[in-house]
C-alpha cells in the first residue's frame, strides 16, 4: 500500500529557526495552535480528529519560498506500548497491534531515502504477556517495525536492571539514555548510550546531519538499582554535545515523562528541534511552549508521520539577505485499525507466543455483568468501580485466613486502558488487569499509619485550578472509605477514615490496630510514609498473586456473577 498521508488528520506545518544558542519559541514565525490532545474513544476520535482538520501555512520563513528545503526527512513515531494484538476499542473496532505498523514501516524505507522510525519508551510490561516472557516479545515486534533509536520508559525497568540488559540486548536498535545510572557503579544504564548521530546522504532528498538524545523522568525510586539525573540539565549537555562537538545541523529529544514536564522541558532547552515523546498514553501535538513535541496513543492506537524540511543557513551575497538554518515541519496522525495490512512473518511470531499462553486464556473464571471501565481516567482520578472489586477481593482473600480488615489497590497498578465488556472473564483476564505479577503482603499495623499511607499518597491528586490531577496511587480502598481535602498543589489531609462493611463502626482511630492487606510494591512507600508495621503478618516470600485473590472471590459471588458498583468509599474535594 502507498504511504500517503490521509486528509482527515491532524496536518501542521511549523518553521522554527535552529540554533544552538537561541530558544526557538522567540522565533515563534507561525499563527499559535490550540494543542491536540486526543483522549476519547476511537470512533470518536476519527470523527473529532477530522472536524478539527486544519492546515497552518508557515509565515516569513525567510528563503523557504525562494529555494528548495536543503535536505528532507521522513520519520514514523510512536510511544508506550505494551500489547502484540490489536484489541477492541470498546466500539467493535480493533486497534493497534505492531503487525499492521510494519508494513508502514517498510514501504517508509522503500519510499524516501532520508528515513527514521522512532520509539518514546514504555514496552517491557504491562501485559498479560509479560508477565511471562518479561519484555522480550515486544522487542521482536520493535526489531519487526524497524526502530532507529528509542529511549528508556518507566516499564523497562519493571523486571529490574538485567531485566533490561536481556531486552536491549536483543535490541536491534540503541536505547538513548542520558539520565538514568546504576547505583552500584554510578555509570550510564549498561545497554543504553547518551546520544547518536544520523548523517543523511541523499541524492534525492538531500543531505544534513542529525543528533539524537534520550531523557526520562526521575522516578525517585532506588529500589529499582538506578538513580536519575536532572532530565532538563541532560539534556543541555547533549545539545551541547551534539552541536558543538559533533556540528550536527537538526536535534531530536526523545522524552519520556509527562506532558506538564514536556511543557516545561521544550522551554527551557534550547537547540532541540524536535520532541518525540511518551509516557501519557494520549496522543498529541503541542506548539504552546517552546520546541513543539508529538506524543502517541498507547499500543499503536495511532502513530505520528513527521515530514521535515531543512534549510541550511544561507550568507549574504548578490543582494540576497543572510538567513539562518531554519525548518519547516508536517506532522499527521495515523489512525492503526484492522483496515490495515499486517506482516506475516510478525504475525507467525505472535502465534507462537500466544500457544504458550493459550491454555491460560481459556480457564473461565467468572463473568462481568455489565461493561467495566479500566482506563486510567476511571481508576487514577476518583473511586472507581474495578478498584473496589479488586481491593474487596484482598480483603475476601486474607479476611478468612488472617483476619484482614482493611485492603487498598494503587490505581497505577490497574491496567489495559480500557473498558473490558461484559460477559466471560478468564484468568487471563485478571492478569492483564494488573500484569506486573505483584503479591499481597499483610501487615498489623494502626490507624494513624494508615492515615500517613493516605496522606503521603493521595496529595498527588491535588492538581492546580482546583482539579484532581492523575495519581498512580490513588487509593482503592476495602474496609475504609475515605475524604481527602485539597488545600493547595500537591497539599492535603485526609479529613474522614471511616470503618465500613466490618465488624467495626464510627471512625478509625490512630490507635485502632488491624491487619492490613496491600500490594508489595504500595507497602515498600507504606514504610516510606512512616507506616508502623507491628508484624508482618505474610512477607511478600509467602504471599499470594493478586490475581489468585480476584479469582477465588468471583467464585463465591451469586453465579460466579460480578457487578462492580460505586459506594462512595474515597473523595476528593478542594478547600
């Protein structure tokens, strides 16, 4: 199939001068565009995403009217993706799957000359899958789709450092890093470097120069066996690197952090051309701040086409006016549906790995009784229904067997992104729900330690003009309910713990003491927060999946029936 940009996306054009030394929002030479920022449902989208279509023609791009682009470049990019099938959008469409990318990929390389395909991080897991092949079967479909540089996600680091070495060391493409160290060697994340650099040399498209870095968040989480640099003072040190030291003549970041972090990173470091990044599971195109950057959908849902025009600089001569380098950029969003072709030989691939897991799909657990939602806008911003389920089956679980009164779900740690329909769930099922194979330890603790678990989680859910911000922490609670008050950004207390659905009533007292059941890596900031454990009742080396808890609750439910529901057990609200 022809690779041609349809006309009922998202197209932009942008000029932006390039130097090393200068912050490209100053030569802000095109009209300001509303962001596109893409979170609804996927027939939705298509429609939305093609009434919004609008063109902006670059201003005053001095020379680009005057003379053909120095050199051209054609890049495909995408970010966070977790899942080898395409799955039902909640809408009868299939969506996603890295089969249907490939052949867009490959007729990319036939097509243009001066070519990139670019990858923003997050891979390893979530999925069913990897919870049992660990990330590996995704880099058979990133080698597949033919990836030139891809930077680091939070999830490559969810099977621990060698986790990460046995991934990039399949990787036929480097891993960019220029923030992310090991503890024990204070050294750059083996299997990853700093920086690269493309020269193209075309004789069609032209020819020019390209530097590339990777940077992600700091997750403040040495439990992992690595420690973070300042995402922003990496990357000034790369530009300066790649333009000073290598002369490149165009710089891509590749980021992986969130949108608020983009904002500010795109203003505050010069010389970067261009932003591909990942980490919001959002498709979107921002040109507010400084150095515009695309982010994908998650799992392919859709991808971005890029098509960038460099002008080298020009001197003054003939009565022509000295010009700085400058660029002029498209980028369109593709939507990857089952329309789409697919690669066989990736598609032999995934055959195999879903044989060996095939058996687990098919044990029948029980049924949902209506649609459930588990995208993340249902399960990090506000009680959800799947997060009581979840958290009333730890506290089912351990309740008969050590006297559990109380049991939490993180909201992070509920995943795929969707609502699951109603009907058969298998066990397959409960893993994907939350893949990352976590265990539910038990501990005596008091009340007052689990109000500093509260408090030390939930202020992240104070966002600023008085809305609740996402926070993979939010708490899911059983045996509890809960007010948290916002009094500021990111500042807060919990107001009202009340004992619901046991034995106890009224309010929970700092002094009460009870057994308390939460997930291994929750009581690892459990701890952090000044929790008092009295006794660990079941360490994590004697606890149960989750997955075996949600099991054996839907099995004693009327007809092995689930209806989630909201009870009122958590909220929000602003002083």
């Amino acid at each position: 199939m022809a690779l041609a940009y349809p006309t009922s996306h998202t197209q932009t054009y942008q000029c932006s001068l390039s130097s090393k030394s200068t912050s490209l929002s100053s030569f802000s030479l095109w009209p300001v565009q509303s962001q596109v920022h893409i979170m609804f449902n996927y027939v939705t989208k298509l429609a939305v995403v093609s009434a919004v279509f609008a063109t902006v023609q670059a201003n005053n791009c001095a020379g680009a009217a005057e003379r053909p682009p120095t050199a051209e470049l054609q890049i495909i990019s995408y970010n966070d993706v977790y899942e080898m099938k395409p799955y039902n959008d909640g809408n009868g469409i299939l969506v996603g799957g890295p089969s249907h990318v490939v052949p867009l990929t490959k007729t990319l390389r036939k097509t243009y000359e001066n070519s990139l395909v670019l990858f923003a991080g997050d891979t390893m897991s979530p999925s069913l899958w990897s919870a049992y092949f660990k990330g590996l079967h995704m880099i058979d479909a990133h080698n597949a789709i033919g990836v030139d540089y891809a930077c680091l996600g939070n999830h490559e680091f969810d099977f621990g450092i060698d986790g990460f070495l046995n991934v990039s060391a399949k990787s036929e493409f480097p891993w960019l890093n220029a923030n992310a160290f090991e503890l024990g060697t204070k050294q750059l994340l083996r299997g990853t470097k700093p920086n690269a650099v493309k020269t193209f040399k075309s004789a069609t498209m032209g020819s020019f120069k390209v530097g590339l870095f990777g940077v992600m968040y700091d997750m403040k989480d040495d439990s992992k066996g690595l420690y973070w640099t300042d995402p922003i003072v990496a990357a000034k040190e790369q530009v300066a690197y790649l333009r000073d030291v290598e002369k490149v003549d165009f710089v891509i970041a590749l980021t992986h952090q969130f949108l608020d972090d983009d904002n500010v990173f795109s203003q505050e470091v010069n010389g970067v051309d261009m932003i591909y990044g990942g980490h919001d599971h959002s498709a979107m195109y921002q040109t507010q701040f400084g150095t515009p950057y695309l982010k994908s959908d998650l799992d392919m849902r859709n991808i971005w086409f890029s098509h960038l025009k460099w002008y080298a600089a020009r001197s003054k001569s003939n009565g022509t006016a000295a010009t700085p380098a400058f660029t002029k950029m498209t980028h369109k969003n593709f939507p990857i549906t089952e329309a789409l072709p697919t690669d066989a030989a990736l598609d032999a691939v995934i055959a195999t790995y879903e044989a060996q897991i095939k058996d687990l799909n098919q044990r029948v657990v029980g049924s949902l009784c209506e649609p459930t939602d588990l995208t993340k806008l249902a399960v990090r911003f506000k009680e959800s229904p799947i997060g009581n389920y979840i958290s009333d089956g730890f506290l089912s679980f351990y309740k008969a067997r050590v006297n559990v009164e109380v049991a939490i779900m993180n909201g992070g740690g509920i995943r795929t992104d969707r609502v699951w329909p109603a009907g058969e769930i298998n066990v397959g099922d409960l893993i994907s729900w939350s893949p990352f194979g976590n265990v539910l330890v038990v501990v005596r603790t008091d009340g007052l330690s689990l109000k500093k678990l509260i408090n030390s989680e939930m202020v992240a859910s104070c966002g600023g003009n008085n809305l609740v911000a996402e926070n993979g922490i939010y708490i899911h609670s059983a045996g509890v309910k809960y007010v948290f008050v916002c009094n500021g950004l990111k500042s807060g207390a919990v107001t009202d713990l009340t004992w619901i659905g046991g034995n106890r009533t009224g309010a929970v007292l700092d002094t009460d003491v009870f057994n308390f059941a939460l997930p291994d890596f929750v009581y690892a900031r459990f701890k952090k927060a000044g929790g008092n454990t009295i006794q660990l009742i079941i360490p994590a080396a004697e606890a149960s999946r989750h997955e075996v808890t949600i099991d054996e609750f839907t099995k004693i439910q009327p007809n092995r029936t689930v209806c989630p529901k909201l009870e009122g057990r958590s909220l929000v609200k602003f002083a």
